[in-house]
C-alpha cells in the first residue's frame, strides 16, 4: 500500500519532533505534501494526518464497525485506564457514552454554575495587586477544585485535598516536553523505584485509585438519594440490561474526568487571558459586553454572550489543546477521497491544520475574534472537541466553565500583560499549552463602568 505524503525521515527523529516540535513538524509536512500527510510515530503502524474538511466529514460519518478508535489511543491508558471510554469501541463504548451523558447536559450544567464562580472568587481573592502570577497555576486550581466538586460533591476534607495533591504531582510528570517522552517512548516506562519518573507515577497513580475505591465503597455503604454530583449519578445510571458500570470501570471514568476534565480548561483558559491583555481592543469590547450585565445575571445570559463565545472559540480554534483528534484505526478496507487505507492504517484529523487553513479562516496565525461572529464553521471544519463518535462528552461543561470564569475575573480584576515575557505554544503530555510564567499581574479591583 502506497502512503500519501509519507516522510522519508527516520522514525526516531520523526517522533521526537513531534514531541519537541509538534507545529513546525505538521507545518513543514503539510506545505511538503498537502492535505493527506504520513508519519511514523507509533511502534508499528502508520498515522496518516488529515486537515480537509471533506475527508474528515467521511471519516466522521463512516459507521463505527470501520474503524477503531480506542484500541488506537493505547498512548493514554496508564493515565486514564483500559476501561476508560476515551480507550473502548463498539458496543461497550456506546453503553459507556450513553450512561455518562446525563450529567453534562441541559439542566444539570446550571448546577455547576455556583461552583464555577465560587471557587474562581476564592482564587482570585488571593491575588496581590502589583504581583505578578503564573496565570496556568491559577487557571489549574480553578478548574481542578471545579471538576472535584463535580464530580464528588465535596470541596474539602482529608480526601480531597489528598486527592488535589496527587493528581497535581501526577500531571508535574508531563508539564514540559522534556518530560512528555514518557508518554511517547515506552522504553522509559520502567520502574525503578519511587526516585524514577515511572516507579513515581505508578506509585501516585496507585494512591488515586484507592482514594476512588475508598469513595465508591462509602458511597454505596451509604446511600444518599438527594446527591446529584457526577459520581452519584454515574453509580445510579443503569444500562439496557440494568446492569450498572463495576468498580473499575468507575474507577477509570472518574480517572478520566479527573484528568481530561480539568487539564485541558486550565490550558484554554491560560490562552484566552493571553489573548485578552495581549490585544487591547479584545479586552475593551469583552469589558463592554460584560458591562450590560448587572450583578444578578443568570449564568445562560453570560454563557450566551457573543463576544465572549467568540474569544472561547477563537482561543480553541488558534492553539487547539488537542492538536489531532483520537486516530481512527482501519478495521476494514475505506476510502477516504480516493485515497485507499488498508486495515492497521490510524486516520488522524487534524485538528491544528485544518484550524489554520487559509481558505477557511483568513490570516490563520491572528486572533481574530470577529470571524465567529462573522462565519458559521461546520463541525468539520471546526473541531476542538474533536467529532463523530468520540466528540468529547464533556464539551458543553468546558465551555460553560470557560466562560463563567473569565467572566467573573474580568467583572472584578483588572489585569496587565507584562511585555518583556513572551508566551509560546508548547507541549504538555498529549495537549499543547501556552509555556509557563508569571506573565500577567493585577493592577486593580474594578469598579464596574458602563461602556468603559
């Protein structure tokens, strides 16, 4: 089988820059061979990136029975588990997708709503005026204590600071590219007791899980009928068979919200401050927009802002967290705009290139804010949350929460950008975040001012 556009380097060097240079790598290959472009990063079998709209439409809509998209994704499973819905196909990824819907959906958001704020005052209210902070540890402890008190229902006590604790030292393990090889390159997986990077994740990762054990365990020795955070209503959800989900495959699915649901907002949210203090003009019309609220708005008046949707768009859109989509794996033989994939074959949509297409998106490499509110885009032709099947199930909840927060921030702080610090997209684990710093400081509480 002839691959389209397939890199003749070899495959170390193709791996490691795609952990130490993710963009320029799709860049380069991308102006090299076009739309359909292949690399050798996995073990054994070729990742074919794709950034057109068409085949990325057929990718998503082709039946499920063609592709595998867990098996594909082994790369997450000592963080997320072999049970979690992010790593199963077929039937038992569409029980598993349809018993965790429920809770980040329609009404239930408007429960998060008094979390979110909340918790975003608390962090901001330990703010100096004059400090500079690193906006990505701020943004983390938001959205971390956010997605806990979802999830569990509790925002304080032994287990939950124990909780905070691990899953912050755990994620440490991968903050830099450097250390994200652990993730890419299974050689290093060894454990060599707690002083090695691996003997210390497995070590973290096993007081996790009996932390959640200890949880479940409480929760059905002790029924509570009126709990409605997401670990309740996980355990009461029951399938076709009445059958609800094990302890492991609660295990998994909590290890996966914990990690993707927090992770990747705090990363977003980093970007958008960025883009906000970094583009005055940006900062004057959120601040406008924000302004025709008064104290006791309903968190749907905010979270339908157009401005504000726009900038949590366009923030997705310019540095994507994820930058490809989970590969598809070929199961049967498909074509995909005339190009033949023979079963062992990973499709991959690209997120990051079809995002920075100029065809679709003008100048692809500004902030341009306006364009959502200007355009309608398609969901192939944008993706952050990936599409099909597998879109992220917990969409409608990061941006919800997005939106909350940077609401409430800019409601009450005034904020500037430090210019001798420069902020650049680098690798996080699997994601792409803005690189560390203390790069904003407050300069003042606000006194809300019609049409500032």
């Amino acid at each position: 089988m002839i691959l389209p556009g397939e890199s003749q380097q070899p495959k170390l060097i193709q791996r490691l820059n795609w952990v130490f240079n993710p963009l320029q790598l799709m860049e380069k290959s991308a102006k090299i061979h076009g739309d359909f472009f292949t690399l050798k990063l996995a073990p054994k079998n070729p990742l074919v990136f794709i950034s057109n709209p068409q085949a990325i439409q057929e990718i998503f809509t082709t039946p499920g029975e063609y592709f595998d998209a867990g098996s594909a994704n082994q790369i997450i499973k000592p963080f997320v588990g072999e049970n979690s819905l992010l790593l199963i196909d077929g039937e038992t990824h569409r029980r598993q997708r349809k018993l965790l819907t429920p809770p980040f959906h329609g009404e239930r958001m408007k429960t998060y709503a008094n979390i979110i704020t909340n918790t975003t005052q608390e962090v901001i209210s330990k703010w100096e005026i004059d400090k500079p902070f690193s906006v990505r540890d701020a943004m983390q402890e938001i959205s971390l204590r956010v997605i806990l008190q979802a999830v569990f229902g509790i925002c304080e006590g032994e287990r939950f600071h124990k909780l905070k604790k691990l899953l912050c030292s755990i994620l440490e393990l991968s903050n830099s590219p450097l250390r994200s090889t652990l993730t890419f390159f299974t050689i290093l997986q060894v454990d060599l007791g707690i002083w090695s990077p691996w003997g210390q994740f497995l070590r973290t990762r096993e007081e996790i899980y009996q932390l959640l054990y200890e949880e479940i365990q409480e929760r059905k020795e002790n029924p509570d009928s009126s709990r409605n955070d997401i670990l309740s209503l996980m355990m009461s959800a029951r399938d076709e068979n009445g059958e609800a989900m094990t302890d492991v495959e609660l295990r998994d699915e909590l290890m996966t919200l914990l990690f993707a649901g927090h992770e990747t907002t705090a990363s977003t949210l980093t970007w958008a401050f960025y883009w906000i203090h970094h583009l005055p003009n940006v900062r004057e019309k959120l601040l406008r927009e924000l302004n025709q609220l008064d104290e006791n708005s309903d968190p749907n008046e905010i979270y339908l802002l157009p401005y504000l949707t726009a900038i949590c768009q366009e923030t997705l859109r310019i540095y994507p967290i994820a930058m490809i989509t989970f590969p598809r794996m070929v199961k049967t033989p498909t074509t995909i705009m005339g190009h033949e994939f023979l079963p062992g074959t990973l499709l991959a949509p690209c997120i990051y290139l079809t995002h920075h297409r100029p065809d679709l998106y003008p100048e692809p490499n500004k902030f341009k804010a306006e364009r959502f509110l200007e355009n309608q885009y398609s969901q192939y032709e944008y993706l952050p949350f990936g599409g099909g099947n597998r879109r992220c199930i917990g969409m409608a909840f990061a941006m919800f929460e997005m939106k909350l927060v940077l609401a409430t921030v800019m409601s009450q702080m005034d904020l500037k950008l430090l210019d001798h610090i420069s902020v650049k997209p680098v690798r996080r684990g699997i994601t792409l975040a803005p690189s560390p710093g203390k790069w904003l400081v407050p300069t003042g509480i606000r006194n809300k001012v019609k049409d500032e």
